[in-house]
C-alpha cells in the first residue's frame, strides 16, 4: 500500500527556516516525480515544487530562492526546506507522489501545518 | 505559467441531481494526451484524485464520476449525486511546471 505521512511542521516565526519531511512506504521515491503541495487557510491548493526521478527540480516563483526540495534515497523520504519564511507561506504542507508520464498527483499525505507568526 | 479557471464557484444542487463542472485552461494542455486532472477534496481531507488525463477514472473511482474534454475546455460530470460527494473540487495541469490547480468549485447541498 502507498502510504505518505509528512513531519516537521510548526509554529515559526518570520525570518526562520524549518524542514518538512515526507516518509514514503509502499513505492520507491527515487523512481518516482515528487511533489509540494500547499493549501493556505481556507483557501485552494497551491502547488510549490517537484523533483524529478533523475534529480531536477522545479519550483513556484512564490518560493524560488527560498525553498529547497531534496531526497534522501536510503531513507525514502522527501524534504523541503524552507528559509526566510513569511506570514503568507502559513499552509497546510501535503507531499504528493507526482506528476508521472500519463498520471498527476495520485496519492496524496494528509499534511503537516506550518505557521509563521510572531 | 498555465491559468486554471473553474466555473461555477459554487454549484448547490440536491442528491441525486447531475453535476457539470467546467475547467479552462489559458493554453494548451496537451495535443494527442491532455494532462488534466481532477480532485475531490472534503473538509479536513487531502485531495483524492478522481480523473486523470481528461477522461480516465482513478483506481477505486465510482463510474458516476466522469471527465471529458480537450485543447483548453474541460468537464467533469457527475452523474447522480451522492450525499459523499458534497466537497470542494479542483482541477490541475501537469503537462508543464509550475503544475497549477484552478480555484475550485464548490458543490454544496441546495
């Protein structure tokens, strides 16, 4: 069964960094299109960056320079790390495995809550 | 960057009723394969994906749920509302980066 379960959200004030982990099971991470997605309070989702199996990455230009999506393959696990945090990066963090040739975003973690505020 | 756009906001509508959810895209999103998806998220849930490349049911997805559609103008229809499907709904382009959703519509009961 493919399971994600993300970690490492919290309460941070602006300016800080914080690192959210995505522990995979059940499919092979570094075989795979990986994704950030976030879903600010009561608002859409909003897609942040990808990596890609053979090691690109891609980002939104709300979070270029500032976030960093890696892997750890021995782990099988994703991470995004997350620097100079501001008020409107607060969100709902989910890991999705995707995009895949012909498939999107097709298994989903159930998210970790990031919130920055003074 | 691709721009998503869904119509209506909000759709009310009763059990058993049939809903039609419209998604445009600002371009393309593909040309012999349409990389389009739908979500169907409720409250407190992560989203679940319900069609991918336009057309094509997600392991487990009731055959009520149905997408159609190409070039920029798509469509999910469902059939005959169930009280489970009341819930927010999101379409997404991954044919390139940044990979975006559309603001979603809302389907709630009249």
């Amino acid at each position: 069964e493919v399971q994600l379960v993300e970690s490492g959200g919290g309460l941070i004030q602006p300016g800080g960094s914080l690192r959210l982990s995505c522990a995979a099971s059940g499919f092979t991470v570094r075989s795979n299109y990986m994704s950030w997605v976030r879903q600010a309070p009561g608002k859409g989702l909003e897609w942040v960056s990808a990596i890609h199996s053979d090691g690109n990455t891609n980002y939104a230009d709300s979070v270029k320079g500032r976030f960093t999506i890696s892997r750890d393959d021995s782990k099988n696990t994703l991470y995004l790390q997350m620097n100079s945090l501001r008020a409107d990066d607060t969100a709902l963090y989910y890991c999705a495995r995707g995009p895949n040739l012909y498939l999107p975003f097709d298994s989903w973690g159930q998210g970790t809550l990031v919130t920055v505020s003074s | 960057e691709i721009v998503l756009t869904q119509s209506p906001g909000t759709l009310s509508l009763s059990p058993g009723e049939r809903g039609t959810l419209s998604c445009r895209a600002s371009q393309s999103v593909g040309t012999k394969y349409n990389y389009l998806g739908w979500y169907q998220q409720k409250p407190g849930q992560a989203p679940r994906l319900l069609i991918y490349g336009a057309s094509n049911r997600a392991t487990g997805i009731p055959d009520r749920f149905s997408g159609s559609g190409s070039g920029t103008d798509f469509t999910l229809t469902i059939s005959r509302l169930e009280p489970e499907d009341f819930a927010v709904y999101y379409c997404q382009q991954y044919v390139t980066s940044p990979f975006t959703f559309g603001p979603g519509t809302k389907v709630d009961i009249k």
